[in-house]
C-alpha cells in the first residue's frame, strides 16, 4: 500500500512536498527545541505535552551540559552545534540547568496529552 501511495504521490505532488510527507513526524508526535546560547536557555519555560521530545542545541562558542534538578535526564559536554534530546512521558514541572554555569536554568512544564494528541 506504500509504494502505490508513493507513485500516487510522485505523479500528483512535486518531489520536495513528497519528501517531506514521507519523512513526516507521526501524529501526535511533537519536537520542541530550546537554544543555548549567550549563557542562556531560550525559551527560558517551555510548555509541551505529554509524549513530546524536546532538542537542545549548542549555539555557544563553549561546551555545556543540560541536567534536570533530580537527575531524571542529563546530556553529555555539548560542544558548538551539538544536540540532546529528551521525551517527556509524564505530565509534571521539570527544572533543569547547566552542569558547568549552573546559574543557567530553565524549566520546561510538561501537560497531560489529551485529545486527538493523546499518543494511542
């Protein structure tokens, strides 16, 4: 049933709209960056939903390390343009910050999936 769907989609839709069809999160999946950068978390609070997977991306010219408050998740020295992400399964207030500035923090509040948003 994929592939006729693929050559249904190639002969109707240009190839960059069937690029990005085919390499589509699944539904309910969310992704939500936060920037480091200038010795700062941004957004500095972040709201998701349950189930959903939040990136953070190096821009600083020095290492950091992303760590909740309780230990539940923390990344390896993120160099310029490195990545961690984390999934957050359980609604809840999750406070994190900088192993190495620790006056850098951040807070991401993670909501009951409810609705078509629910993961099945």
């Amino acid at each position: 049933m994929i592939i006729g769907m693929k050559k249904l989609l190639l002969s109707t839709v240009p190839a960059v709209a069937v690029i990005a069809i085919l390499t589509a999160a699944p539904a309910g999946a969310e992704e939500t960056q936060v920037k480091i950068d200038n010795f700062t978390f941004s957004p500095q609070q972040l709201t998701v939903k349950s189930g959903a997977t939040v990136t953070w991306i190096n821009q600083d010219d020095i290492p950091h390390v992303v760590v909740s408050d309780v230990r539940q998740f923390k990344s390896n020295a993120l160099d310029t343009d490195d990545k961690f992400s984390f999934t957050f399964s359980t609604p809840g207030i999750y406070k994190y910050f900088c192993a190495l500035h620790p006056h850098m923090t951040g807070i991401i509040v993670v909501q009951a999936a409810t609705g078509s948003n629910a993961p099945r």
